[in-house]
C-alpha cells in the first residue's frame, strides 16, 4: 500500500492538495474543524475548480470532523501528516496528529509562514518536512468547495517546493515531490529556508495590504501609493532576510535585490519593479477575484496571521539591531482594522508610503 496522507486543516491550500492527491489515487483523509464544510464534503464531495476545465471536478475524499480523530487509533497509522492550518493553530495542530504517526512518518508545513520550529517542538526536527505553495491563490469560497484564481504553473514557474531542514536531499522528500507533482510543478529544494523567507517576503508585501484596504490582488498593485507601500514592505524583508544569512530566491517575479534597491529610492529599480508588478496585474493571469488569504480572512471575520507575517518579519528585524517599520505599522493597522477600529481602506497605508 502507499503511504497513508492526513491534511490537517482541508482549507483553500489543505483542501485543494489533498483533494488533488485523493483524485489522483492517493490514499488521503482530510481533518477540518469546520463542521459545515465537513459535513458538505462527505455528503457532495469536494468541489475543486480552476482556470481551465480540466481543473473543474468533484472528488470523493474521507473528511473527518476534528472531534473524531481519536478514531484514527483503530485504523492504519499516518505515514504523512500534512499541516495546513493557520500559523496560530500549527502546535495544536501538530499535537492531534503526532499520536497517530507511523514510526517512520513525518510532517509537511505546508503553511503561509515559517512554522517547521513550532512543529520540531512537538515531533522532533527529524520528523519535520517544509513545504512551501509559492505563486497560487486557491479560495475556499463555499462549504466544500475551493478554487483556483491564478493558472496552473507548468512550465512556466515552479510552484511546490518540498525540502528537509538540512537541505540535504533524501528519498522521502524525492517521494513526496512525486507525488505533488501531479497536482502543478514541484522541485525539491536545499535551501528551504531561503525558500520560506523569499516566500514570506511575498506574503508580507501582500497579504496584510489587503486586509488593512480591502482591495484584492490585482487592485494592489494598480493603485500607485499602494503599490509603493507594497515595495517598501518587499524591499525591508528582502534587507532583513539578506541580514539574517538566507540565500533568497525569487520574490514572485522580482529579483530580490532590485525590489530592496526600489523600496530605497534608486529610480531605475523602481521603474521595473513597478513595470513588472502592473504588467502582472493586467495580464490577465489571474483573477480579478483573487484575493490574498488574509484578505480572504478580513472577508470573513477570521483572526489573521498578520503577526506570524509582517509581525515576524518585525521581530526579526528587531533582533539583529534592523529596522523594518512599514511592517511595524502594517501590524498594528490591519489589528486596528480587525477590532473594528478602521474600516479597511487604502488610505489606511498610503501615508505610510
């Protein structure tokens, strides 16, 4: 038999990979504790849906109330525990499934920001696996059903990425990449934590704006003093993650170096990035309904992982003697804008710019 696969948490991104592996044959039970979504699955399917037809279809997958886990004790163990829940959620997360792991399973971070550390404190760095969803936007918009709002990568960009902490390559993350690479195109990488921080940089340029401004993906960067907000946020944490010793890759489309050097004042850099970030948004690559998940989180009257992001990225800053203030000020915006204290708004962020 092959190795059995628990996600842990079967929102946008957990929902849509393990229905993806259940579709394609693998033996995969999702674990939610949101009932109405659980309940939908089991009574309908899955709904995955896409860009394409090819990416439209429904999938009949296990789906477990969180509430039932314990039954997990009488059935085979889990070889790999997929953890794909809000940052804030990752210990307890990891702490219900780590009892039920396989001698030799492990767990995949398959999560916005950098949580392998939280889950080492629960099973061990030896059963730690990162893996990173870069350049996708997937909207659970309805009890059990999720959708792509960007294309398939293919060819054209890389879209998973599965390392182990030490970066060195092994035959368990070989294996996992196998198995990912039906759903998009997948590497294995040796420099995970490069890879996270590059990622983070992503998330924490985007994800906070649109919760402190309500305005989604494409509208962040078509607005001029959003965009530059947007820059200075990228460039800080590219100068910090350059400080910290991780060797950056990509920031989406933009070279790293360039989008720090923009988000300081060198008007050559600026021009690019700027051309880049609204040649992207007008492409028509991805929908005009695609919308970073804290957005999608502010939508829907969810706690957000803006501390875990831009409040992280601060604290980082913070602990080698740097400064990162754009991502102070977005912190304490978007819990502003939560309490309801703001509305969300784009002139929450341009003076800032």
């Amino acid at each position: 038999m092959g190795p059995r696969i628990a996600v842990m948490g079967a929102g946008a991104v957990g929902g849509y990979v393990g229905g993806y592996l259940s579709s394609l044959g693998h033996d995969v039970t999702l674990i939610d504790p949101w009932p109405e979504h659980v309940e939908t699955i089991r009574a309908q399917g899955l709904e995955l849906s896409g860009m394409t037809p090819e990416e439209c279809f429904t999938v009949q997958v296990p789906t477990m109330h969180l509430t039932e886990l314990q039954s997990v004790s009488k059935q085979r163990p889990i070889d790999i525990a997929i953890v794909s829940v809000k940052s804030y959620d990752t210990v307890w997360a990891t702490q219900m499934i780590a009892q039920y792991l396989a001698p030799g399973g492990y767990v995949v971070s398959l999560q916005n920001c950098i949580n392998e550390e939280r889950i080492a404190s629960v099973v061990g760095w030896g059963r730690v696996v990162g893996g990173i969803a870069a350049t996708i936007s997937v909207d659970l918009y309805e009890p059990g059903k999720i959708r792509r709002t960007v294309p398939k990568g293919g060819a054209s960009h890389t879209v998973f990425r599965v390392g182990e902490v030490h970066g060195r390559v092994t035959p368990r993350v070989e294996a996992l990449a196998a198995m990912i690479a039906g759903i998009d195109s997948v590497k294995v990488t040796t420099n995970l934590w490069g890879e996270r921080w590059s990622k983070l940089c992503v998330n924490g340029m985007r994800n906070g704006v649109s919760a402190a401004t309500g305005l989604p993906g494409n509208a962040l960067d078509r607005v001029e003093a959003v965009r530059r907000f947007c820059i200075r946020l990228g460039g800080e944490a590219v100068r910090v993650g350059q400080a910290l010793g991780y060797q950056l890759e990509g920031i989406g489309k933009l070279d790293p170096e360039k989008l720090a050097l923009a988000s300081e004042g060198d008007v050559a850099a600026l021009q690019e990035i700027e051309a880049l970030m609204i040649a992207g948004s007008n492409s028509g690559a991805r929908s005009d309904l695609q919308r970073p998940s804290m957005g999608q989180d502010m939508l829907k009257g969810r706690r957000t992982e803006i501390e875990f992001m831009n409040g992280f990225i601060a604290e980082q800053a913070a602990s080698i003697g740097r400064s990162a203030g754009a991502h102070v000020a977005l912190t304490d915006i978007v819990k502003r804008v939560s309490r309801g204290e703001l509305a969300a708004a784009a002139e929450n962020v341009m003076g800032i710019a």
